[in-house]
C-alpha cells in the first residue's frame, strides 16, 4: 500500500510498518517437555486368617483382621470374591448342609457379628464391587487413595452338617479398579 504525502513523497506502508517494528527472535529448534505416569493398579492383603475349629452350624467374626493396602499409585476401588473349598458351597443366606457363609466387613476395629448382613457383606465366587453399603462398616473398598490401608473382617458361617472335617482353605480375592 502507498500512501501521498503533502509534498509528494510516497512511502510504502509495508517498509513503514517494518521499520518500526523491532526484530523478533526466536530459537530453532523449540522443544516441548512431555511428561507421562503410566497407571499402576495395585493392592496387597495380609493374611492368612485363621478361624481355627469351629462347631457345625455355629458362626463367627475373626479375631483379626486382613489389612488391605492400595500399593498402586491412583485411587481405587475394589472388588471381592472367594474360590469354592472341594466339598462346600458358599451360599448368601443361613447355611445347610455343605454349604457355608463368609462374609467380609471393611472395618476400622473387630465388628460385631450381627453387623454382617447376607445382602451386603456375603461373598460369591462372582466379584461384587464395593459400593457405600456392599462391604461397608465404618469403612468402604470405595475409592482408596493411593497407600491408604483398610481394615477386612470376615465372618464364617459353617455348615449346619458336614461330611468334611479336615481343614478348608477358602480364597478370598481382592481385585482392584481405578475409581
């Protein structure tokens, strides 16, 4: 673009515009930092727990419990499932005849028994997630922070009668998720 002055000079407004512009510089070539954390899901249980001899038909809450830790490094929540001993059947209701309960509380101290609800706290062979009620005492599997630790008890519920009388070693399975 040319512009007429009054006393006929023509100047260039692009030459113009430049000059008063002051040099930019910059570096070649620019680098960009990216930084990236891969997802690490983790969780450890202590154990074992041991209910020791227990009479047919009778029930009873662990003398300790399992601490369960977030070893990942984001925030989790679990879920729960037991493997079936050879002889027995895990049942979520009052047990027969080779059938069993075991139930699992998060909890920060021991529990009482009739806390445990076959509803919310029974186990299955099918993993359940943990929800505000399912697991739930005054602690939940919801939501765990990263290195946070939570207090697991369970409940067995034996047998009203049984052909097995040696030692039973039933699984319990925690698995985690990302919240």
């Amino acid at each position: 673009m040319k512009i007429q002055l009054r006393n006929g000079i023509i100047l260039s407004v692009a030459l113009f515009t430049l000059a008063m512009v002051a040099p930019v510089l910059a570096a070649n070539p620019a680098t960009i930092t990216v930084t990236v954390t891969i997802q690490n899901l983790s969780v450890s249980a202590s154990g074992p727990i041991a209910f020791g001899t227990v009479v047919a038909g009778s029930a009873t809450v662990s003398s300790g419990s399992s601490t369960i830790t977030n070893d990942g490094n984001v925030t989790e929540t679990y879920s729960l499932n037991l493997a079936n001993p050879a002889g027995w059947t895990a049942v979520q209701a009052a047990p027969g005849a080779e059938e069993y309960a075991l139930s699992a509380q998060f909890n920060s101290t021991a529990p009482a028994g009739g806390t445990f609800s076959y509803a919310d706290h029974a186990l299955t062979t099918a993993p359940a997630v943990c929800t505000a009620s399912r697991f739930a005492g005054d602690q939940t599997g919801v939501s765990v922070a990263a290195s946070a630790t939570r207090n697991l008890w369970l409940k067995f519920e034996a047998p009203s009668t049984t052909s097995v009388t040696t030692q039973q070693t039933i699984i319990v399975t925690v698995t985690a998720a990302a919240a």
